[in-house]
C-alpha cells in the first residue's frame, strides 16, 4: 500500500485542479443565489459582483406569494405519485423478472430495457393526443401516469440485479417454513431490497421534479404548472426583474438538491450496478 | 398455493399459480408501459400520414406528404446537422474531460466525496434552472462578459447566444458543463471495479503512472466508456429542453442551435400541424433506433450481454 509516487496523496497540484473544478461547477449555481440577495440596479450596474448590501426583499416576496407554493404543490404531487407509482409497479415486474422463470422471460426484459433508449421526447406529440383522448389535459394526473411509464425502464434495469442477488438459500428457507412466493416477495423481498427501492425513487422523484417536456404539453393552465414551467412563465413575465428571478429559480432548486445530497451514495451505488451489468 | 419443492426441474412448464403470481405482478407495469410508451409510438406511425390540426378523428389522408415535406424542408436539414454536430461533438469534448476528471478524483485525497457530490450538482439541477441561469449570465451585458471585461480579456466578451457562429458552441459549453459530471461518475465507479493489484503490479514493473493509465485503466474502463457514449448519443439526439428554454422556438434556427425536436415542437404542435408533428417524430424514432442498433450491434455486444440484450 505505501507506495512512494507522488499521485498517492497530498499531491498540491490535485487539489489545485478539484479546487478550480468546483469553482467551475458551483460557480453558475452560487451566481444564481447570490443574485437572489442584490437589486436588479447593483446586477445591471455591475453584473458578477456580490451583493452591496445585501437584500431579502426578492427572497420573502417568492416566499410569501400564491403561486410559488402553489407550483411547489404540483411540483410535489407530481413528483410523490410518480416516485410511488414508479418503485411499485417496478419492483412487482422486477421481481417476475428476477425470481421466475416463464417463456417470455426474455422477451419481457428487452421490451423494457428498448424503453431504456426512447426518452419521453420521441413520443410526445402522440402522447399529447391520447392523454387529450383521456380528458387529462390540464390535471396532474395527465402528467403523472405517462411519467410512470417512462420511469420504469430505468427502475426495472437497476432493480432486476438487485433482486437476483437475493440468495437463493433464504428463498428455500421461505418455502421450507410454508411461505408462499407471494409471502416471500412480501414479507422477504420487499424488506431486503430497500437500498435499491430508495434509489430508483430519488432517480424517479428528482426526473419528476426536473421534468419540462411533458409538463410544457399536458399543463396549459397557470394554475396547474409545475416549478419548472413556473420558472420559465416567472422569468419572461418578470424578466426586467431579473433579482426576483434568480431568487425564485434558486428557490425552486432545493428540493432535488437536499433529496439527492441525503442520498447521493445509494444513487451513485444504483447507476454503478446498472452499467456494470 | 402448493407448497411444491422449489429446485424441481420444471421441463413441463409452469402451473396456473406461478401464472397467475406472474400476471398479476407484472401486468400493472407492462399495461402502463405498453399504454403510454409503445402505443403512443405506434399512434405517431399512424397519425403521420395525415394532415390533422388535432381535433376529432384524422380524416385528411396525405399518404407520405409530409415525409416528403421533412425530408425536403432546409429547416429539418439544418436541424439534423445540429444534432449531428452535438452528439459528435458532445462525445469528442466531454469524453476526454470526464476521463480525466475522473483520473483526478481518483487520487487518494482529502474530501473526495464532497467533492463528487459537488460535481454531479449540475446534472441534478432541472434544465430548465439551468438555461435560465445561463442566458441571463450570458447575455451581451450579463455576468460572463462583465467578468472577461473586468480582468482585462473585454476583447473575448461576445454575443454568446445571438451569434450563429458561435452559438453552437455556447450550447456545448452549457450541455458539458451540465452533463459531464454524469460521465464522471460512472467513470470514477468503473475505475473502482479495477483491481487495485493490477497498478500495483505494473508500478513494481516501473511503469510510470501515466503509463499505468494509458495501458490498464483505459482498456479496463472501456465498457463504462462505451455505455456512457450510448447513453450520450441517444440524450444529444433527442436534445430539447436546454435548446427551447434558451433560444426560444423562433431563435434556435437562426442562432444555428435548432435540433429535430425543438423542430418537431415547433412546426408540431406550436404550429396546431399535429400530423405533421407526428411525422417528425417517426424520422427522429427511426434515426435514433437505427443508430441504437447499429451502435449495440457493433460497438455494445461484447458489454451488454446482460444489461441491454435481456437476462443475465
């Protein structure tokens, strides 16, 4: 282990390199916010400079407005039926696909994984149409299912491995002590893969959260729009009020940043064992 | 249900319970998926011949009128050539960054995983945060140019969006920076799959450590490489949401920044043609799933036997 190149630790021009990469990466994000705290003369006058004094007016305006929470709301629905609907379905298909063996198997699994290629933008304009046909235009619900069906090839891709890797000593133990395959699924199953269920979750809640496309088709009414298609309606009604803007924008992103710091190693963990396959 | 033995051998297929567990497991998934994702693929196929405003059943058979009116239309060409430059592009630039970020953030060091959390911010923040954010730093008078003024490079500061020269680039700036810490990721988890044995035979070897990445890590990340080049081809391809919410429907085309499927919303749906929105989105299935193929076929096989290809 001790090994005497320099690259083994405490090299200066590693950290030098990280340091400047986060600069690089966070810059943008801490614009946003620290814009938030200026008035819209000291960002004209002086575009990247920090806040002379620093104002909370745009922040408590954001705050304390209807619409904001109203679309955090919708933001939140949207994105806890999705994550619900999303792991359920995923981890019952999962489990046949992991645990049993039928003709068709095959055919199933490449039915799901072809999904993997196909983002929710190849099928919108349709998508559009029967949702249309359903009556869901303008309802959360229009948003939701759909997003449950494209969420689910990633879902079934990570969870599969996941559930095979449950040993196949502790299914015969179920069966032994009169346990139906049901029950094991149940009672077993369920309890073991709970590391896997939490990251295809977070993945699925923070797509939800994030997602503009099928939002931007499905909700056409202010009252109905989700964050994203609120920051946008926000940032070109007050888009003079460019402070009141990065306020509301840096306000929106919060959510999908405290979700995915909490739980960044199982997601990390999660993408790992997919591509490892 | 019967409490059959369960390592059996079953050559004569499966009983009515296993078929029924099976069914009823994983009917819900497959009725949503078949619902939602390939029958609305299917819809498009039909939907295309048609010209339809979107009201009421489609009635104006125009057979392949309106493939003919894509293939034809100096809009999609230059849509496509757009599509085409950012996957190449996407894969030529973030490829060798993320590598060696990766490399980097390898190293044995204090805080690496804040620092891996840090760098994979901007994939988790919605695109539409992140084209907001950026046009208005990248505006003629925005953050950008008032920061290359302020350190003496006001002759670099430039109109980053309107130039159709230079708005291409602007976008791979933006899309490397949102998605290179994606790549990084996998990379960082591939190298760790790489036995720790194999650098250090090769340092006994007198390798230097540049050698030791060039002949062992590389090679042995190749799957992750390859999967994530699929991974990003596929996205570039399908590239909408930074496009739409920078430039807008009416400036992507002449910013040089329009992709098919901001065309495809645009002469689509925007213009109330959903027939014609409809044939856009069968080229653009056609296009991606011909590269998808020919790109598992020749380049994933050796990988993906599990993963991709169905059981493992």
């Amino acid at each position: 282990m001790a090994r005497p190149t320099p690259s083994r630790q405490g090299n200066p021009i590693v950290y030098v390199g990280a340091l400047m990469l986060i600069g690089l990466m966070l810059g943008p994000v801490i614009y946003i916010i620290i814009g938030g705290f200026r008035t819209n003369s000291q960002i004209t006058t002086d575009p990247a400079a920090l806040p002379d004094p620093w104002v909370f007016g745009n922040y408590t305006d954001v705050l304390t407005s209807d619409v904001f929470w109203r679309q955090v709301g919708n933001s939140t629905i949207a994105a806890l039926a999705t994550t619900i609907g999303v792991v359920v379905l995923g981890v019952m298909a999962s489990y046949v696909l992991a645990r049993y063996k039928f003709r068709g198997r095959g055919a199933m699994y490449a039915l799901f994984a072809a999904g993997l290629m196909f983002p929710a933008t190849v099928a919108i304009t349709p998508l559009y149409i029967l949702v249309k046909n359903l009556g869901l235009v303008n309802t959360l619900p229009g948003v939701i299912l759909p997003q449950i069906a494209f969420g689910l090839p990633t879902t079934i891709i990570i969870l599969v491995p996941f559930l095979q890797a449950i040993p196949k000593e502790i299914e015969e133990a179920a069966a032994i002590d009169r346990c139906s395959r049901l029950g094991f699924f149940w009672r077993m199953v369920l309890p073991l893969s709970v590391p896997g269920l939490i990251t295809t979750g977070i993945l699925a809640f923070i797509g939800s959260w994030n997602s503009y496309l099928l939002p931007l088709f499905i909700l056409n009414d202010q009252d109905g729009f989700t964050l994203p298609l609120g920051v946008q309606a926000f940032a070109s009604q007050y888009s003079v009020d460019t402070a009141k803007v990065l306020a509301f924008t840096s306000l929106s992103m919060i959510p999908a940043l405290v979700f995915f710091s909490l739980f960044e190693r199982r997601i990390v963990g999660g993408l790992t064992g997919a591509v490892k396959g | 249900m019967q409490a059959s033995p369960p390592y059996r051998p079953r050559r004569r297929g499966i009983g009515w319970a296993q078929r029924l567990e099976i069914a009823a497991l994983s009917g819900p998934a497959i009725l949503m998926f078949v619902g939602f994702v390939i029958f609305p693929v299917l819809m498009a196929g039909y939907y295309g011949f048609y010209r339809w405003k979107g009201f009421g059943a489609p009635t104006d058979f125009v057979g392949l009128d309106n493939y003919v009116t894509i293939l034809q239309d100096s809009l999609f060409h230059e849509a496509l050539w757009h599509n085409g430059q950012i996957v190449v592009l996407s894969l030529v630039l973030q490829g060798p960054i993320a590598v060696g970020l990766a490399l980097l953030l390898n190293q044995k060091m204090r805080g690496q995983s804040i620092i891996r959390i840090l760098i994979f911010v901007p994939y988790v923040i919605a695109e539409v945060i992140v084209g907001t954010a950026w046009s208005l730093m990248l505006q003629t008078n925005g953050a950008v140019n008032d920061v290359l003024r302020s350190i003496g490079l006001g002759w670099l500061a430039e109109d980053w969006l309107a130039n159709p020269q230079l708005a291409i680039w602007t976008l791979m700036l933006i899309l490397t920076w949102k998605y290179v810490g994606f790549a990084v990721i996998l990379f960082l988890a591939g190298m760790q799959n790489i036995p720790e044995e194999l650098s250090e035979a090769a340092a006994v070897d007198g390798a230097s450590y540049w050698q030791t990445q060039w002949r062992i890590t590389l090679p042995l990340l190749g799957p992750t490489i390859r999967i994530w080049a699929f991974l990003s081809i596929i996205g570039a391809l399908q590239l909408f949401d930074l496009v739409y919410i920078i430039w807008g429907q009416y400036v992507a085309s002449t910013a040089g920044t329009s992709t098919m499927a901001t065309y495809m919303v645009t002469e689509g749906r925007n213009a109330g043609n959903y027939g014609y929105g409809n044939a856009v989105a069968v080229v653009l299935f056609v296009i991606s799933m011909i590269i998808a193929l020919v790109y598992q076929r020749f380049v994933l096989r050796r990988d993906t036997e599990g993963a991709l290809t169905g059981g493992r």
